[in-house]
C-alpha cells in the first residue's frame, strides 16, 4: 500500500487536466459499435478506462498511437444478402471476434473495481444477446446486484451471481421499461446507448426524477457526435426517452479535460493556491463544470479552469447532480468561514451514506469539522487545519481531495493508500509536484 507524506505548501502554476472518464466510457462505447472508423483524440487510459477498454475487446479493433486510439468494431458479421456494413447493422447483427469468443461458453469482461465498467456493458451485452461472465472484486460483487437482479429479468436477461462476479443471459427487446427510482445514471446511459441496436422503437420510462441528471445529458450529447439521437421528455420531474432504431456512425472525436478529476486541485486553488488546469472548457456537457463556478461562489477568484486563493465562505449545495464533486467541495468547506451545508447524498446505488461517511471521517482525521447527516454533510470551517492522518485506500476522489487539504494544513500529513488515485488520474502526483506540492511517496 503507498503513503505520501505531505508538506504543506501552497499549489501554484498550470497542469494539463486529464481527460474526461466519463467521456472516454461512451466514446470506447459507441465507436465500438460504429459504422467505420472512429479516432478519438487525447485518449489517455487509467484503470476505469482500462477495464472498459478490455471489456469491449470481443467487439472491436482498438489500436493506440500518440495519444490517439483507433477503434473499428469487429463484431459485424456478413449476412445473406448483406453487400455492406451498413447493411449488417440494419440487420442487427453483431458477433463477437471468434480470436476472443469461444461458441457456447460465455464471454468473460473483468471489473475489477470498476462500477462504471459493468453498470456500462450489462446493458451493451444484454441487448447484443452474448451471455458473459462479469468477474468482479468481492467488494464490488456486495453491492452491485440489487436492483439489476431484479430489472434486467422484466426486459428480457437476467443476470446471476456467480462465484467471481455475475454471469449475463438472455437477450434485451425492445418494448416500454419502467425503471426504479434506485436505478443510477450509468445504468441508464448504458441502456439508452444499447437499445439503439435493437429492431424496434423502445421507450424508457424513469418512476422517479434520475439521479445525476446531467450524466444523461452528456450520454445524449455524446451519442449526437456519434449520429444517434433519442428524445426525451419530463412530467413531475420524471423522465421518458424515446429510443429508435439508429447506427452508429464513425467520427473523430476530441475528448474533454476532466473536471470531475480536476476539482481536488482547483479546489487546493481555492483554499491557498493559484491553479490554472489546462484544457478544461467552462462551456463542456460534463455536469462537474459547475465545480468552478461553486467554488468562485464561495470567495474564490478567477475564472474556469484557473482559480485563485480568495477568503472563503460557507455555502449551500445540492449534490444530486453532482456527486462527485463533494469530496473537492467538502475539502474546501473546511477552509471557508462559516458553515457548508452539502445535500443530496445519499444514493442507494453506490452506497451513498457509507461514502460520506467514510469521506467524514477522513478529513476529520486532518483536523476538519464534518457531521454526516441523514441526506449529506455539515461542515464547520476553520482559518486552518492542524494536518494529521488519512487512510485513502477506498476512494480516489477522497484521497485527491485530502491531498487538497493537506497541501494548506499547518503540518505534515499522512496519507494511506493513495494508489487509489490511479483509478482516475495516474498523474496526480507528478501535477502536485509541478504545482509546488511536496508529497514524498513509499510503497
């Protein structure tokens, strides 16, 4: 397990942002599927990205080169009377490479620790009618089944655990579907992305207002790049999408800095610092932009990407749409005069209140003033905090976030298991020491 033992000091100066995971998730998705060629451009792969990069291997070619990755689906197979691709598609037929797929015997998608990964591809695979074994770690296998154990068996699959994860059979048809109120976004963008490929029209009906809304959006302003669209509309904060027939069409595509990754570092701006994060577009579908405009909001100076020190103020915010930016949020809160309120966190899909929890508990441990509540956080600010010890090991937004805090604290911090940032930003640490961090890391 790594440590980094943290020095304070302030972080100055301009990093290149990651780019965006969330973007690459569906991008890897819908060229995969696509008629042609896709190049996506500032493809950077860390390990989300990589388990989902590898789980779409049965379906498509990928070959990387100077931060460009080419993608060719290899999953159409000529039919009768199919003279082209397009044709293929039309017909609805996707076979996965015969190099990965052995006929009768289900395919095999690692996880890992990866949500994002299999909440994406059950959808994917459930539609294409592959059965596949989803492995998964323990820790994730506790808390993914429910409820997609009991919606995928209404759409036409039905997913059951298994000794390493969860195995997929059955095929999804098209249809109305009303989903749970406790069903996420993901789950969601990966359904909508998958219908596409059926024969039919489908409609997706929400029982209740979806959490992280503005993930949607961006699946549906993704796809648009892709030349699928669907339609959506609201009635008492519910929403239904309508879904037709479409192909996938090949593109270039430019993936976005990331500013669900980037808000520990400009919120590390906002406490004590001037940080630019390059790359970040104030204009971008990912809901996380808002982080900026939050954090200028609390007495923070700048603007985008590029925030500076100012003094800080408590503040009140919902974190429905946006829950990961709490653990940057939270970081800052603890810095600001007054007190922050933080709502909206509790989410049974991920473990919502353990989250908090456990994100509590860990900036407590630098000297913060945080009370989980039923539906969130509470946090009394300080002119500075004390600096102490954390372990990190569960959550690389909280140990992105803690790193904030500790680089204003007024002594050495201790954080524990910090390999978890690679989950999301590899290069955490290399852009803390070019801002002026000082973290001295051992295994």
């Amino acid at each position: 397990m790594s440590t980094a033992l943290i020095t304070p000091s302030p972080l100055r100066g301009a990093a290149a942002a990651p780019p965006s995971i969330s973007e690459l998730h569906r991008a890897l998705i819908m060229s995969s599927l696509a008629v042609g060629e896709t190049v996506i451009e500032g493809f950077s792969a860390c390990g989300d990205v990589c388990r989902t990069l590898e789980g779409l291997r049965p379906l498509a070619d990928f070959t990387e080169s100077q931060k460009k990755l080419t993608v060719r689906s290899a999953a159409l197979s000529p039919v009768r009377g199919a003279k082209s691709q397009v044709d293929c598609f039309t017909a609805r037929v996707f076979r996965p490479r015969q190099d990965i797929y052995t006929p009768g015997a289900p395919l095999v998608v690692e996880c890992g620790d990866s949500a994002a990964t299999m909440r994406f591809l059950v959808p994917i695979y459930a539609v294409l009618g592959l059965p596949v074994r989803f492995t998964c770690s323990q820790r994730l296998a506790g808390r993914f089944a429910d409820p997609y154990d009991k919606v995928l068996p209404a759409l036409g699959a039905r997913l059951t655990k298994c000794e390493d994860g969860f195995l997929l059979l059955g095929k999804l048809r098209p249809g109305r579907y009303l989903l749970p109120e406790n069903i996420g976004s993901q789950f969601i963008s990966g359904l909508l992305q998958a219908l596409v490929l059926l024969v039919s029209p489908s409609v997706v009906r929400l029982s209740a207002p979806p959490e992280s809304a503005t993930y949607l959006e961006l699946t549906r302003y993704i796809a648009a790049r892709f030349g699928v669209y669907y339609t959506e509309s609201r009635s008492s904060g519910k929403a239904e999408f309508s879904v037709k027939p479409q192909n996938y069409q090949g593109c270039i595509y430019k993936v976005g800095g990331d500013w669900t990754a980037s808000s520990a570092l400009l919120a590390a701006g906002a406490i004590a610092g001037d940080v630019h994060m390059r790359g970040l577009d104030a204009t971008s579908a990912q809901g996380d932009r808002c982080i900026s405009p939050l954090l200028l909001s609390m007495g923070a100076r700048g603007k985008g990407g590029h925030l500076t020190a100012g003094r800080l103020q408590g503040t009140v915010f919902d974190a429905s749409h946006s829950p990961d930016l709490v653990p940057a949020l939270a970081a800052a809160a603890c810095f600001a005069q007054g007190v922050t309120l933080i709502t909206g966190t509790r989410r049974p899909t991920d473990g919502g209140d353990g989250k908090q929890a456990y994100l509590a508990a860990e900036l407590a441990g630098l000297g913060g003033d945080i009370e989980v509540l039923p539906d969130g956080l509470r946090i009394v600010g300080r002119p500075s905090l004390p600096g102490g010890r954390a372990d990190v090991a569960s959550d690389h937004l909280v140990a992105m976030a803690a790193a904030a805090a500790a680089s204003a604290c007024r002594g050495s911090s201790e954080l524990i298991g910090v390999e978890s940032i690679k989950k999301s930003y590899p290069a955490f640490f290399e852009d803390y020491a070019s801002l002026g961090g000082i973290a001295k890391l051992t295994d």
